[in-house]
C-alpha cells in the first residue's frame, strides 16, 4: 500500500474539524469508570492485559466497539457475524452488516488493500487476510458503515468508514475472554482512519496517543492537529517505503553512557518503528545483547534467574522488590539518538527505566526489551507500548514527521494557536 496522500490542490482549504478521543480513567485495573465534566464530553479509559484501546461507535443505530490501538496496522477490522467461521468472545455483540454495506472489488480501497493479487471480477464482495508478527491472522470482507464522533459543543457528526468485517480469526486472536473487538488501523496507510477522516475533509491527517505512565491511568487519543503542542516537541522525518509504517532512523544507542553496538552498513542507519499494537519494545539482536552486557554488568547484587518465564531476561535482586519504583534508581535511561535539528539542535527519545523494566509475579526485575529476531526484525528497533508511556507522541502524515514530548498524559492540551487557524474540535470515547 502506498503512502497517505496529501490534500490535492482542491483541497487545500483547511479541515472542517480536528477530531480528539479523550480518556481520562481513574482505575483502569478493574475497568472503573468516573464521570467527566459534561463539557467534555469524554469517557474514561481501560488498559488490560497490556493492551490501550479505544471505543468506536459504528452503525446505525450506532453500537460501540472497543478496537486496539495499533499504529503499525492500516487496517481497522471488527469481529464480524457475516456469518462468522472463528471468533472469540469479545466485550460486545459481533457487528452484523447488511448487504448494501459490503465493499465492491472494484473500490478505491479495495484496489488499495489487495494490489492486483486477488482481483476478482466476479466477486461481490472485497476479500482480505492480513497476519500479525505473532503468527496470528485475521481474514474477512471489507464493509463501510458510519462512524460517529460527538463535538465539543455536543454536536453529533456521521463519517463515512471502511473497515474489515473480520469473520476468521486465527492464533492468539482466538483467545477467549478477549478485551477487544478488533484493531483500530492508524497508519500511514490509505486504509487507515486517520487517512480516510483526512481524504474526507473532516481533519487534517495528524493523530496523537498519550499513554500514562501511572498505572492507574490510560490517557488519551487524539485525532487532528488541535491538540499537538506548537513548542516543546521533538520531531524527526518519517521515511518513505513500501510498507506502511512509522518509521525513521536512530544514529546511535547509549545506556549509562556507553554507546550500543548500532550496526551501520552500506551507509545505511538503524530503522526505528514506532507501533502502539507491540506490548514490548524489540532491538536487533547485536544492540539487545549489548544492553543485557550493560545490565548485568551495573546491577551489583542482581542475579539472573532463568526460571522465571515472564520474560527472556529477568533478574532476582537481593532484596524485596514490589514496583519499578523500587529499583529504577538503580538503573540508567535509555537513549535513542537521531540526527541534530539545523544541525546543532540534538534529538533524543528517552526510554526511562520504567519504560523497558516489568516486575515479574516472582519479584524479579524483567526486561521489557526483546530479541527482534524472535518477530522477524533483526535490523529494526520496534517502539512498543511499554517505552511509549508518559509521553505525547503526534504522526504528522501532512508534515511526514513523528514528535513527541514528556507529559504524565492525565488530560489533553488545546494548542495554543492563532484565532484564525482554531478549528473545532471533535469528541469520541476512549476505553
């Protein structure tokens, strides 16, 4: 699939609307909600099970799904009674989509999604299967539905929506309870919703995540470039290709000072990929051994413990540890160095030690950063869930650029701007 497109000549009068998913949970541990001040028409959040996800109301009558947040995915797929052949138990009734609501093969998006490998002039219907680095798979139909978001005056607004209407689910996808209903796709990628919102004139083509770092917060999604700081950010290019990804380059990695080993051949730097549907963090296999050196050589007292499974790396301290607060002074920060702005302006991201260490059920000290190999990236560093917490980070597919900033993530910010540029902005629920 190609890049997403940019706003054609007839089209360069600024969106209508910049769309803001707002989560601000109180106990996201046993799904508690409270009630949010009416102007802000918001909803709290869930995290379970290491997964962020929001709720998107699509249908008419509209009925909430909650979808995986997942940056790395152009595809938003729904588990799908059309009939279903393998699905799980999700949180909500499978959606049911009428006959009028099946994508044609001969569909803009269709073509998009399948190239010329699956073409079927006869078909009726768009046919898809997509699998995951986890070796799991989904396959279904294309349908278009509406979606609905709410204004922040409270105003009710329908866009148009193609999504997967997922009826075969495979591998880890079929573990039942599960908390979701699909994945919400936000790629760069035609597909994706960020994309279809912006072809739409509904927002410009930037989308946001704030992801608490405190456990008992989720924080917040956003759609729309209201809510992306003018100052404070760091921003570094998205790179072209042919998958549809995030991605950009890292010219060294340092832990406490010492620089990992970044492989650099044929004058070509690290890639760096940052996807939101990872738990875990990947490096490629020379960096991952050279920071496990690092570990064991600063960390007096731990002793590695290969008895405990929770991760391939954990140590047992030689006291009680019950949270990262117990031992993240012992530790170093994780540095990720890209190419200066202007050539003398640095750019770090800064993976703290409660971004990349878990506390296992054992008590042992667990590194959340793992083997790329194992998910088929050995020369690719994956940003997942776990180092992307308490910070705000934008993808800016006008600009083709990603930034972020520290936040601890508890309640968007409305950039402070020119009267003139201010939009308004659009209010969903994230859970």
């Amino acid at each position: 699939m190609s890049a997403s497109p940019l706003l054609s000549a007839e089209e360069t009068t600024p969106p209508l609307h910049g769309v803001v998913v707002i989560a601000l949970p109180d106990h996201a541990d046993d799904g508690g909600r409270d009630a949010l001040p009416r102007s802000e028409a918001a909803a709290p959040a869930v995290m379970r099970r290491a997964q962020y996800f929001t709720s998107i109301n699509i249908g008419n009558p509209a009925r909430p799904y909650f979808l995986d947040i997942d940056t790395g995915s152009a595809l938003t797929w729904i588990q799908c009674d059309a009939p279903c052949t393998n699905c799980t138990k999700g949180p909500h009734p499978l959606y049911k989509p009428a006959k009028e609501n099946m994508v044609l093969p001969r569909d803009s998006l269709c073509e998009e999604l399948q190239g010329n490998q699956n073409y079927c002039d006869t078909c009726k219907q768009c046919e898809y299967e997509i699998a995951y680095a986890d070796r799991s798979s989904s396959a279904g139909v294309l349908a278009r539905d509406n979606i609905k978001l709410i204004t922040a005056d409270g105003e009710r607004a329908n866009m148009d929506f193609v999504f997967g209407c997922a009826h075969d689910q495979q591998g880890k996808l079929l573990d039942s309870p599960a908390s979701t209903d699909g994945i919400l796709g936000l790629s760069n990628g035609a597909m994706s919703l960020p994309t279809q919102l912006a072809k739409q004139r509904i927002i410009s083509n930037v989308f946001g995540h704030c992801i608490a770092t405190d456990p008992s917060s989720s924080g917040y999604m956003f759609l729309g470039d209201d809510y992306v700081p003018r100052w404070g950010m760091t921003w570094v290019p998205v790179r072209n290709g042919p998958e549809d990804v995030y991605s950009t380059v890292v010219q060294k990695v340092n832990y406490g000072g010492q620089e990992l080993n970044v492989r650099e051949q044929a004058g070509k730097l690290t890639q760096v990929i940052f996807d939101s549907g990872s738990s875990y963090t990947y490096f490629p296999h020379e960096i991952y051994t050279s920071l496990i050196a690092s570990l064991e050589a600063v960390s007096p007292g731990f002793v590695r413990d290969e008895s405990d499974q929770t991760l391939p790396f954990c140590m047992k301290p030689n006291f009680t540890v019950r949270s990262v607060d117990d031992v993240k002074q012992l530790f170093k920060p994780l540095l990720l160095h890209f190419s200066k702005a202007w050539l003398v302006i640095p750019r770090m991201f800064v993976i703290s030690p409660e971004n990349y260490l878990i506390i296992s059920d054992k008590g042992n000290v667990c590194l959340g950063v793992l083997d790329g190999t194992e998910i088929g990236h050995s020369s690719t560093i994956v940003i997942g869930d776990v180092s992307l917490r308490g910070k705000l980070v934008a993808y800016d597919n006008d600009g083709n650029q990603i930034g972020w900033a520290q936040s601890d993530c508890s309640r968007p910010q409305k950039a402070s701007r020119v009267p003139f540029f201010l939009s308004r902005a659009l209010l969903g629920q994230l859970l």
